[in-house]
C-alpha cells in the first residue's frame, strides 16, 4: 500500500492510471471490521492477501499508516486525472469513510483521536512505516502525519463534491492534528520532531531520517523557523526506499538545488538496488510534478506550470504527459519562458507560472497583467491564465 501510494504521481505521468487505480481499488475494497479496518497490505497477482505477509484475519502484517496514505494518494490522483470514481466509487467513500472514523477508533483504546498500537499488537498494527531500530512505537510521528494528510484530502473530495459542510468537519479535524504535532512533538534542543510516543509515555529521540522526512512528505511541518531547522538537519536513510522521498520534500519546501542533487542520485546508474520500484517511478514523479512542475488540478478545471531547473539546466521539455483528458508538451527555457502544447483532447486552461515578481508577462510576444502569489517561503511568483486550444502552442515569458 505504501509502495502505490508513493509511485502514484510517476506512474500517471507514464500514463498508468487505470492500472494504479485498478491496485488503489483493490486495497480500497478489502478494509473490513474483522481486522480493525485494516486492507491486505499487499495484494499478489492472484487478487490475493500475499501469503508471506498474511495467514488469517488474527495473524498478518500491517503498517497503520497504510490506509492515509493510500486516501492522500487518491486525492492526488484525482487532481492529476479528473477521475470521479475517485469522488463517487462507493467503494472508495467506504474506504475513506471507514478509514476516517472506525478504524481509528478500533485502534484508539484511550479515545484521544490518535491511533496507538503497543508492542503485544505484534506485527498485527505497526504503527509507523519505521521497523528498525529504537524503541517500539505506541504511536508513530508519520502515523500522526499520515492522519492529517488524509483527513485534509477527504476534506478536499468532498469540496470537489460539493459538500461543503462536512469537508469542513475533516478540515477541523486535520488542523488538530497538525497543531498538536507542531506543539507537543517538537524538541527544540535536537531542532528536530520527536520520531515516536512509546509505551511509558514519553517521547523517542533517536534520529531516525525516515521520520524526519516523512512529516514533511505528508506536509504537517508548519512553515516557519522549526520548518526550516528541520529541512537543515535532514539526513539520508541507508536505504533507497527512504530516500526516494527526499526530492520531492526538497521541492514542496523551496530547495531546488538540493532536490535537484538527490534527484540526480536517484538516476545515477550506480545506484545499489536502483531497480526497486519506488525509486524509478518516484524518479519520474519527481522530474514531471516538480523539475517541469506540471500540476494539474482537476477540482479548478487548470493545468499549472512552474519551471525549477538548477542552474546549469538551461532548457527542458516532456511529450505526451497524460494529464485530465488531454496529452501535452511543456518546455522550459531556463525559468524565464515556457511554451505548452496541447496536443489532444478539450481546451486547456493554462496556469502559467513563472518565478520572481512580474507586474506583466508576455503571452506569444502581448503583454499581458500578471497576478502575484508568495509560496508559504515568502517567496513571489507570477502567473497568467492562458487558453490553449486542441493543436495549439503558446508562450509565456516574463519579458519580451
């Protein structure tokens, strides 16, 4: 679940949405009460629990973060596709649904709204995505930001649904979580998050990097000085899978280059084990949504494009990107000019972003006034709404 869940924006970018959608539906459809709302964790090629991680519905393998993780990546998917069966499926509503509410109380003794599971669980409810070293959790950073992270993408299917009232019912919920992470977990003398609450009560030190990047992969790190401190201290994992979350962490928060390095460590041919599926397939995710920063978003009916090539970079470009019911082409010159393709399906609507402060912009050589926005870095961006029609090219530039 957590391997899917990850790989999900590289394999829409290679135009494997139905596949990705057929394996989310399956883990969709499995949760039942008999094993506290949990899914199978893995499904085999015989559409069946795989039997090194599951025997009985008493005796399996289970990372609890595993169904957040999955209902993020479902919102993420929609966004990239414009699939309502994301939205409508009864079977995806159950899943998040049940996700969102019974199986948090099934593994929520104390009823505190935080899931714990304490070591006599077994492997029976992990509740992190770590299985190495330190104490066993009683309840796992990641697993509380895993929480948010789905409780903030129910919220937004349900606004893209048009209900309003209960979004604002898992919004609330998403907030609470984020503040009480953001107040209770952080250590101010290590400048880092706490990695777990154990069984005594008390909080886990030990530096464990897949816990400091996980939070800010489910983006419950509030900006500011903490954020910062956190992204400066952040270290490798020994093992790929951890460290394919590394660029797009760097590129959610603003640092390009270093995103760009761990990105280009992601492709060396060198790489131990560089065949494992997360790495490519977040390669790819990572080089479509973030180095190009081709961002559609299904629920305001746009495609946007914000260019992060390093220096030395000075052009990029990708064909054939599958996005909403359209292929395009995107291609960078430096971070100055973009030009987009349409090349089939309806009209584009063409969120052109560029980076720095630009009162005008030029579209195909006229100028045009140009909106402003600041990341949550204080940073300005420049951006233009432009229609493309089917067969067409435009250009956007920030001067002429």
């Amino acid at each position: 679940m957590r391997d899917v869940s990850h790989q999900a924006l590289g394999a829409l970018a290679l135009g494997l949405a139905e596949h990705t959608k057929n394996m989310m539906r399956k883990f969709a459809e499995n949760i039942a009460e008999s094993r506290d709302w949990c899914s199978y964790w893995e499904i085999d090629r015989y559409d069946r629990p795989a039997p090194v991680d599951y025997r009985s519905d008493e005796d399996f393998w289970y990372n609890l973060p595993a169904n957040f993780d999955v209902i993020r990546s479902c919102q993420r998917i929609y966004e990239w596709t414009g699939d309502e069966h994301y939205l409508n499926d009864p079977v995806f509503l159950e899943f998040y649904r049940r996700s969102l509410s019974d199986y948090v109380s099934a593994w929520d003794p104390d009823g505190d709204g935080f899931m714990e599971s304490p070591a006599a669980n077994g492997y029976r409810g992990i509740p992190t995505y770590w299985e190495g070293e330190g104490p066993r959790a009683l309840t796992g950073g990641d697993l509380v930001a895993a929480q948010y992270a789905a409780n903030l993408a129910y919220a937004q299917m349900l606004l893209a649904r048009g209900d309003v009232d209960e979004a604002r019912a898992f919004r609330d919920e998403a907030d609470r979580l984020r503040r009480i992470y953001n107040e209770d977990w952080w250590n101010p003398e290590l400048t880092r998050f706490h990695t777990s609450l154990i069984e005594d009560g008390t909080f886990d030190t030990t530096h464990i990097p897949l816990l400091q990047i996980l939070p800010l992969y489910f983006e419950i790190v509030e900006p500011g000085e903490r954020r910062e401190q956190l992204i400066e201290n952040l270290k490798e994992g020994a093992i790929i899978e951890v460290n394919a979350y590394l660029p797009e962490v760097y590129y959610n928060n603003g640092r390009d280059a270093e995103a760009f390095r761990y990105l280009m460590r992601q492709l060396d041919p060198g790489l131990q084990r560089r065949e494992y599926p997360e790495n490519p397939f977040t390669a790819i995710g990572t080089i479509v949504r973030h180095l190009i920063g081709v961002n559609p978003m299904a629920s305001r009916s746009v495609i946007e494009t914000r260019p992060r090539l390093p220096l030395g970079v000075s052009w990029a470009r990708i064909e054939h990107v599958p996005v909403l019911r359209n292929r395009i082409t995107v291609h960078h010159e430096g971070l100055t000019e973009t030009r987009l393709t349409n090349e089939s399906g309806e009209v584009v609507h063409w969120l052109a972003v560029l980076p720095g402060l630009h009162d005008t912009m030029y579209v195909d050589g006229r100028g045009v006034a140009s909106a402003i926005r600041y990341t949550d870095r204080g940073e300005p961006e420049s951006y233009v709404l432009v229609e493309v029609g089917t067969g067409e090219e435009r250009t956007v530039r920030q001067g002429p």
